[in-house]
C-alpha cells in the first residue's frame, strides 16, 4: 500500500466528524511509541515550552549517567543514541529556540564529561558538528537571541 500525500490527508480529514478523527488518533497513538510521544507533547507540554525544555534536559541527565565509560565504543553509541533522541525531542517542538537550548546543553554535558571526549576523533567531530549546527540555527533566530546564544557558544569554544 501506497502512502498519499498530506494534502489528500488533510482534504480527506475535513470530511470526517469530530468523533471520527478522535478514533483516528487514538488509532494513530498504538501504532507507534513515536506517535504517542508527540500526541503527549501537543496535548500537555506545546503549551509550556520552558517546562518541555526541562523535562528533557532531566532525561538527557539520566541517559548521560548511565553511559558505560569503559572504552570509547561504548561511549560513542551512547552518545548518538543520546543525540538520536535530542533530535526527536526537538522536531516535537519545531522551535528553533528549543532546539538550540537543547544542542547547547548537550554540548556543555559532552565538554564536561569524563573521559574528555576530545581524546577520541570521532566524539570530537560529532561534538564540531552540533557546534556548527548550533550556528546554524542561531543565525536565523531574533538579534537578541543571537546574542546571548552566541555568547554561551562561545563558552563551549573555549
């Protein structure tokens, strides 16, 4: 079976009652644990952006501790699978702010996390690579924003 296109979705949605499309989305939530996640989201966290933001860093803090430190291999898995979800909890959002608070923390957690990650090539590229992702992002928020985010990406570069 072919997927249509959002537009023939979104047609076809405006047809349906109130009930249907409630049955549709609870349909929707036990297909995926990615589905839920984002139903719980836009149900009962899009409304407090700065508690999201909180929420995540403390899982963020409990996936960093529980990193086996015993060779880099590990290290290096735990750390994209870190980063895999940083990246999901951010498109949830689809606020740029979001995501650069988010990249920002975890970047602060890799230069503060023992082994130093810039003993190991591959940990030290993918760190270079979420800082410049990082600039990205600042550059099309608000001059403000720039500001105080270019500031503490400038802590992260020293």
């Amino acid at each position: 079976m072919k997927a249509v296109s959002v537009v023939k979705i979104r047609k076809e949605l405006h047809h349906r009652s109130h009930d249907e499309l409630m049955e549709l989305c609870l349909r929707l939530s036990k297909f995926k644990k990615e589905n839920k996640e984002l139903l719980t989201y836009l149900l009962f966290e899009a409304h407090n952006e700065e508690q999201y933001i909180e929420t995540v860093i403390e899982e963020l803090d409990e996936q960093f501790e529980t990193i086996n430190t015993n060779s880099f291999y590990y290290i290096k898995k735990s750390i994209r699978k870190i980063l895999r979800n940083l990246k999901k909890y951010a498109r949830y959002s689809q606020k740029k702010e979001t995501e650069v608070e988010l990249l920002l923390y975890f970047c602060q957690k890799l230069n503060d996390f023992t082994p130093n990650i810039h003993r190991n090539i591959t940990l030290s590229k993918l760190y270079d690579r979420q800082i410049l992702s990082i600039k990205k992002l600042v550059a099309g928020l608000h001059e403000d924003l720039q500001y105080d985010y270019n500031l503490r990406l400038e802590e992260l570069e020293d």
